[in-house]
DNA sequence: GGCTAAACCCAAGAATTATTGGGGCTTGCG
DNA sequence: CGCAAGCCCCAATAATTCTTGGGTTTAGCC
C-alpha cells in the first residue's frame, strides 16, 4: 500500500479532535499524525515535521487562526484548511487571501472536510456551499473611509466625548461633528450610538 | 448485561457529535439513542422517546440551548449536561439554575463528560474545574438596576437617542438624561459612549 | 409615627453636539 | 484651462443632551 496523506489537526476542542478522527478512520488515503489544542505550537511543529494537510481551527484561546495561518502558509509543499465554527466571514476572506486552500463550517457534514481534502490534493480551492454563501455576500458594500474619518471612528469607538476628540486632534469640535455626521452617511445610520455598532460589522476596526 | 444508560446529544456540529459517538463507543454503560442538531428539535424528542441523559449545547444556530433547557427540564426523569464552547458564565450559571446538572467545556479533556455523567447519575451535579472558576467569578460585582435603569440600558443598547426614548416610555427628555447619569454613576463610566460597552461585559443584557 | 434612602419625575439653565453655509485644498477629467 | 468631486476646516446658529435643584412616592427601620 503507498503512503498515506499526512494529517495535523490544531483545534483546541477536544471533542472535535475526536471527530475528526473517526472521521478519518474511515478513510484510508488520510492519517492524522498529530492533534494540537494550541495555535503556538503548530508552527514550531510543522517546521520539524512537515505534513500534507492541516486542518485548523480559526477560534482558539491563545491566538488567532489567522495568525498561525500567516505563520505556516508558504513554507514547505503544505495545504491549510480553516475549520471553524463560526461564521466571521471578514475573517475567513482574510485566510483564502492568506492562501488557505479549504473553507469548511463546523456545521457542515463531515464529509465536506474530505471533499476539501480531496480538491486541495487535486490543486484546487474548495469552500463549503454554506460558507461560500456567507462569503459572497461579503463584497456588497465596500465602504471606504478616508483617514481622518477613520481616526475619529476610532476615537468613537474609545467612547471618546467629541470634544476630547477635537482636543486630541487639534481641531474645532463642529469638525469633529462634521466628520461624525460624514461617518453617519457613509455606514448608512441613523443616529450616533449606532455607528461604532455598524463599523464592527463591516471590520472597519 | 443489563440495559445501557441512553443519551440524546443536541449539538449544531456534526465534528462534534462524531467525537461524542467515539467517545462512548468507549464505554459500554453508555449508549447515544440519537444525535439532533437543532434545539427546536430536541424538546419534541424527549417527550415522545425519555432519555437518561442529555448532552445540551448552548449555542445552536436556531435557539439557544438554555430555552431548550427550559422547555425540557423537569419532564420525565432525565439530567441535562451542558456542553459549551464558548464561557459566557452568565449563561451558564442561568443554566444552573435551571436545574442543568452538568457543565462541560468543548475545551475541557472529553473524560470530563464522562466524570459529569457519572456524577449525574449519582444524584451530583458536576461542574468541570475550568468551569467552575470561571463561575467562581462571577459573583464578584453585583451592579444593580432598578427596572427603569434597565429599560434606558436596553434602548441604549439598541442605539436608540434620548428623545426616542423619552418618546417611548412617554417621559421628558431630562428624565431620559437623569437615568443615563446613574446609569453612569453605577457602572462606572466617566461617558456615555462607554456605558453599553461596560453593560456587556457586566453581562447586564 | 418620624426618619432615611432610593427610585422616579420634571423645569430651567448650562454644556455638548449637530447643522448650515462658507472657504481652501487636491485630484481627475473633458 | 475650467470644473466637478471629495476631503478638510471653521464660525454662527440650531438642536440635543446634561446638570442642578426641587418635588413625589415607596419601602425599610427605629
């Protein structure tokens, strides 16, 4: 029999490290050498001993997904596919464009995570029908801000008064205002307390 | 050999019932009798089919698991564990009182859902040590509302502005500011644009 | 009962914030 | 060039929000 396809999993559930086991119990193509709970390690881990696919969680309590995505993506002949069971789509975006090579939900049967398997050994990307779903819905609005507007949304976000934020900045406080009002416009909100509210939604922070 | 403990697992992710059925493939006291994966569901199962045991997550993408919780507990003869992936300790201990009589992280060694089972059929009600010190914090700063308090934290929290709101509950506008004041005053906010941040990790909503 | 504390309410004036109307700057385009 | 569009700024005025000082009611306690 050839050589399976290696496997690292980096999940810090345990019970899904479970599942993802017997999952791939039955697939004979596929073997799970190692199952980290911990982002830090898997970079350290890859680098010794270089795997075929990694399946990695984007949602962990020492670091993000992402973060160990950017760590590990590039360096040896390496496919990573995000499993995550949330839906931050901004994020998720964030890892395809990163290069990961596999979109799949927690939420999805199993099998959706062998199909991205399969299609990232034939050379392909593969996101889940629920996923991509989410993820084209992504693009619709691109607000864009220009650096002062930014600024201030930051400040907003602080719970900054607009008079601090005109001190800080060194400006008049009806600029403030006017930039606030600008801000209104653009995330398309009717009042001020609703507009740090809205700019989280579109991960403008 | 005598009949097997039976356990319905209501749980959104597939990955996750998979590592539940391994794990008790691994102990013969236990049999799983069915897997949903909607809350919505769950409360119809237990009616029609008792089960012994149920593994209850709190976060579905229909219902939360603690409604499900409400609606099933105290039917039949039957303990509710909660299985959790996140730690939103106010949730869980609400659960508590409920009457769940187990508290498992996904995070947590999968033994720890065998040690709550046991427990649970020992009249006991176990909570995992990660848990439980998480819970253990919980108590520290009771803050207080009073009913008015709570209604303008709402609105507040909705984006609502002061003028809306002393529309909606038909009182002047500088009643409407008098109560954001104490509202300020009893979390502890020096402005206004922090009071609902404060709010949610009080875990007041 | 009398006392106190806390919640609730409001009018008037103070403070903050928003709008309007205007000006200057740069960029891209006919 | 001329001109539109976007950004940035501000003074004056308008609107909103806050504070102050005062009132009522309720509940607990001596």
């Amino acid at each position: 029999m050839t050589t399976k396809h290696t496997i690292l999993v980096v999940d810090d559930h345990p019970i899904t490290q479970s599942g993802l086991r017997l999952l791939f119990s039955r697939h004979d193509k596929y073997e799970i050498v190692e199952a980290l709970d911990r982002g830090a390690t898997a970079s350290a881990f890859v680098q010794s001993q270089p795997v075929d696919i990694v399946i990695l969680d984007l949602n962990m309590p020492d670091v993000r997904g992402v973060n160990v995505l950017a760590e590990i993506v590039g360096s040896r002949d390496m496919t990573v596919i995000i499993l995550t069971g949330e839906s931050h789509f901004q994020e998720i975006d964030y890892a395809l464009k990163l290069g990961a090579r596999g979109v799949v939900s927690k939420a999805d049967p199993p099998e959706e995570i062998i199909a991205a398997c399969e299609a990232a050994l034939a050379g392909e990307v593969y996101v889940s029908p629920q996923m991509r779903e989410g993820l084209s819905r992504l693009t619709e609005a691109p607000v864009a801000l220009s650096s002062r507007q930014m600024a201030i949304l930051h400040y907003l976000a602080q719970g900054e008064s607009n008079k601090e934020i005109s001190y800080r900045l060194s400006i008049a406080q009806p600029t403030v205002s006017f930039h606030i009002a600008e801000l209104r416009r653009k995330l398309d909100v009717s009042n001020n307390r609703k507009i740090v509210e809205r700019a989280q939604e579109l991960n403008l922070l």
